[in-house]
C-alpha cells in the first residue's frame, strides 16, 4: 500500500501536480485557433458570391471581399513564432498562425487563455469585408476589434 502511494506521489510530483505542460498548451491553442477559424468559413460562399457578382446581381468587387476575407482551413494552417507566458491565475500563449483563404495567402496573430474560461482572441492580417465598406460603423467595429486583440495582448509578455 505505502509502495502505491509513492508512486502517486512521484507522479504528481513529475507532472506538476495536474498543471499543462507548455506543448500540452499550444496544442490546446493550435486547436482552438483552427476550431474559431474552421467556424468563419462557409464553403461555397465564394463560389456563389462569384456567379451573383457575373450576373450583375452585385456590384463588382463585392465577391473579392467575400473570397478574400477568412481562412479556408481546408488549404492547411501554419503556426509560428508560439510563445507560452505563464501568470499567477492564467497561462496565455500567443503566436502567429498563416493560411489561405479562397483567392489569397492570409495571416493572423492570435492570443490564447488557458484556464476555465478560454479565449481566443484573433487579429487577422486583412479585413478585406469591413475594409471595403468606408462608412463609420465600419471603422468602429474594425477599431473595436483592434483594441480588444491589443488588451487581451497585454498578456503576451
């Protein structure tokens, strides 16, 4: 029985009493990415926006900003420059991920909170949807968007 509770012991003891290791974290990280990225893509929009914008039932240029806009993460993802910050109550990792979207290459810097409440935070490279409109509620929400990455950011230090 005592040779039970060694090995008990050992093992919380090696694997820091239940805390992630930093790869156990950025795999976590690298799937919520890809789950938040995958659940922006529609497959198909692009084609369907393309034939509206041919038939003239659109203006021209409108399909660019559909196609051009997320991550086909059907074209594979790639992750770099991942870094793990450990905080008294929370582990955050941050990196860059990069892909495609329909037409394009597209990238994005992301923020990941471990912990009970998860977050994903992503600053993509291009807004090619609210970029093509110039009206003011665009240029707020695109603000809006900015800021909440570059807060949550604070914690990639």
């Amino acid at each position: 029985m005592k040779g039970i509770w060694a090995i008990c012991a050992i093992a919380l003891t090696l694997t820091g009493c239940g805390e992630k290791t930093d790869e156990q974290l950025i795999k976590s990280a690298q799937e919520a990415v890809t789950k938040e990225l995958a659940s922006k893509y529609k497959p198909g929009e692009c084609d369907n926006w393309k034939f509206m914008e041919a038939g003239g039932a659109i203006s021209k240029g409108s399909a660019i900003a559909v196609c051009d806009d997320s991550f086909n993460v059907n074209k594979g993802l790639t992750f770099t420059d991942i870094k793990v910050y450990r905080h008294e109550h929370r582990d955050v990792v941050c990196g860059i991920v990069s892909g495609h979207t329909d037409i394009s290459r597209i990238g994005a810097r992301f923020v990941y909170t471990a912990g009970d409440n998860k977050m994903i935070t992503i600053k993509k490279s291009k807004e090619t949807m609210l970029g093509r409109d110039k009206d003011s509620t665009s240029i707020e929400l695109m603000k809006l968007q900015r800021n909440q990455y570059d807060l949550r950011a604070k914690n990639c230090q």
